[in-house]
C-alpha cells in the first residue's frame, strides 16, 4: 500500500515537473516576443522619430531631409486617395500652420531679417502718404456711383468671402473634383490662420483707425498706440478704433486668393482674377474709411505670406503621405501548433 502512494506521488512529481518545464518555456518564448517586439518598435520610432509627418511638417525651416529639395505638384492626377485632406489631415496641417506661422518671425535667418528690414523700411516709407490718401478716399466717397461700388466690393470680403469658399467646395464635393475640394479646403486654412496673425498683430500694434480721430484735433491721425491704448469711445459700430493695422480684410482676401493662384497657376486667368479681387477689397478698405493705405499693404503682404505657406505646407505633407502609402510594414503574433512567432508582414500598394 505504501508503495503504491510513493509511485502515484513519483508520478505527481514527475507530471509537475514537466508542466512546470513547459510553463517556463511558454514564459520564455512569450518574453523573449515581447523583447523582440519592443526592441522593433523602439529601433523603428528612434530611426522615424526625425521623418515622422508632424516633425517633417516645417517649410519655413532650411534643413536637409530625407525630402530633399521638392517642387509642389500641382497637376490634377497628384490630387487623388492617398493625398486627399482627411477630417484628421485637416487639423494636423492647421495645427502645424499655425505653429510654423506664430514662431516664424522667432526663427528668421539673416537673409529673412533682411527681407523683414526691408519690407518695413518701406512700409515707413509708404506710410508719409498715409493721410493724403485718406483724404482723397474720402472725398471721392461723394461720388454716390464709386460709395455703392465700393460699399458692395468691401462686403464681399469678410463673411461673404467664407460663403464663396464654401460655393466652391461644394462644387468640388459634387462633381468629384478632388483639386478643387484640396484647394478649398487649404484656402479655409489659409483663411483661419491668416486671420489668427493679422489678430495678434493688431493686439500688438493699436493703430487708430481713419474713421476715428481725437476730438482735441481736426483730422484722423496714423498713430500706432501699442497694445494697451484704450480711446475715449473704443468702438464705431462694431469696429474697435485701435485695431487698423494690418487690415483683416485685405489679409484673409489675399490669403485664400494666394491658395487659388499657386494650385491652378498653370491656369493663366485663376491668378489674375484671384489676385485682381482681393485687390479690390483692400481698395475698398481705404475708400470706405475704415484702413490707412499702409495697412492695407501689409495685410496683402501678410495674406500672401500665410497663403503660401499653407500651400507649401500641404504639399510637403502629401509628398511624405505618397510615400508612406508605397509600403507598408506590419508587425504581428501568430501561433501555430502551440507555439507563439513573430510575423512581419510588408504591404506593396
């Protein structure tokens, strides 16, 4: 009988003891998985980290890449699934915009701050004919055929541009025109990043408007304030009296026309008439009294500026997009008669 309990507990022992072995085994081939997947992976992000869309995403900056130096291409078989602006796309190009817009002027190289210089030089330069101009605007305002014409083009900036943009997405959404749709969608952006930085500019400078003057004077000065200034009367129907340079209408007309001209600029006539309305509505910012002739060149040179960069900014993002979507590598766990394998797998497209 004794016997007979010491072989059945051999047996227990020795049936332990193989299941023991075999569980460590199965720990083992899962850890040393699991090592190897995180060995992959962190190899993979370390050797990415600098080609990753968000880290590749800044035009402004002059650095070498694995891009190298790339041309937009802007003809309509470059519009298709794997560039197209997804719901996500769109808000990951417009976070960058406006990052690579705001910290722009914190990362000008010498021959920028000389353009900068320049360009503001000029701008002083320019702003001697400030009030002869407005006294010329205004006057010509007494002409009741160019107050309506004028009346009209300056509406048709602000909100009424965002319906136009709107009209011109539509039509690409319905007639499958995926250029159109991009482009729409790029001059949105272009749209609400221009208009962040005219906004922070304004704050900055509190330049008092034309259609305001201090009532110890007899006529409307080009005074730039800061962003502390507060005037007797802050506000004429709406419009604060100290937010006149750059003007935000001008700017956003500029910035969405620059988007039309650089994606259809093998179309002579869409830059000309891109070009030609935005024009008109920062013409009709000084006759309607509401801009001096100098904000009117800055935020068209503002609009410019942010429309191209929205422009080279997608354009840079479809390029590592299309190459992305060349291949594919994927890292997954099989198991297959009891035992657990890595398995990689590379997608051609």
């Amino acid at each position: 009988m004794a016997q007979h309990v010491n072989s059945k507990n051999f047996w227990f022992w020795q049936e332990l003891k193989q299941f023991s072995g075999e569980i460590v085994v199965i720990v083992m081939k899962i850890g040393l998985l699991v090592l190897t997947a995180s060995v992959f992976f962190s190899c993979t992000a370390s050797a990415q980290q600098a080609d990753t869309l968000i880290h590749k995403l800044d035009s402004l900056q002059r650095r070498e890449d694995t891009l190298g130096d790339i041309s937009n291409n802007i003809k309509p078989t470059a519009y298709n699934e794997n560039t197209r602006i997804s719901f996500s796309d769109y808000f990951v190009l417009l976070g960058s915009d406006l990052k690579q817009q705001v910290t722009a002027p914190f990362r000008l190289n010498g021959r920028d701050a000389l353009k900068v210089g320049m360009f503001v030089g000029g701008l002083a330069v320019l702003s001697s004919i400030d009030e002869p101009v407005q006294k010329l605007a205004v006057h010509a305002k007494d002409n009741n055929t160019l107050s309506s014409v004028s009346s009209y083009v300056t509406n048709s900036g602000g909100i009424y541009e965002a319906y136009t943009l709107v009209a011109l997405g539509s039509y690409g959404f319905i007639f499958k025109n995926v250029k159109m749709q991009t482009t729409t969608l790029l001059a949105t952006q272009a749209y609400l990043t221009s208009g962040t930085m005219e906004g922070i500019i304004k704050f900055i400078a509190g330049r008092q408007r034309p259609n305001y003057y201090d009532p110890s004077r007899d006529e409307a000065e080009p005074t730039f304030h800061g962003p502390f200034y507060k005037p007797g009367n802050p506000e004429i129907n709406g419009n604060h009296l100290s937010a006149s340079f750059p003007s935000g209408h001008t700017t956003v007309a500029f910035a969405a026309a620059t988007v039309f001209a650089m994606e259809y600029k093998n179309t002579p006539w869409v830059p000309v008439v891109s070009y030609s309305a935005a024009g008109l509505i920062g013409a009709s910012r000084i006759t309607e009294n509401k801009h001096w002739f100098t904000d009117v060149v800055a935020g068209a040179a503002l609009g410019y500026l942010c429309g191209r960069q929205v422009v080279n900014n997608y354009h840079r993002y479809a390029t590592l997009k299309s190459q992305r979507a060349k291949g594919k590598l994927s890292f997954n766990i099989g198991y297959s008669n009891g035992t657990l394998m890595p398995d990689l797998v590379y997608t051609f497209r």
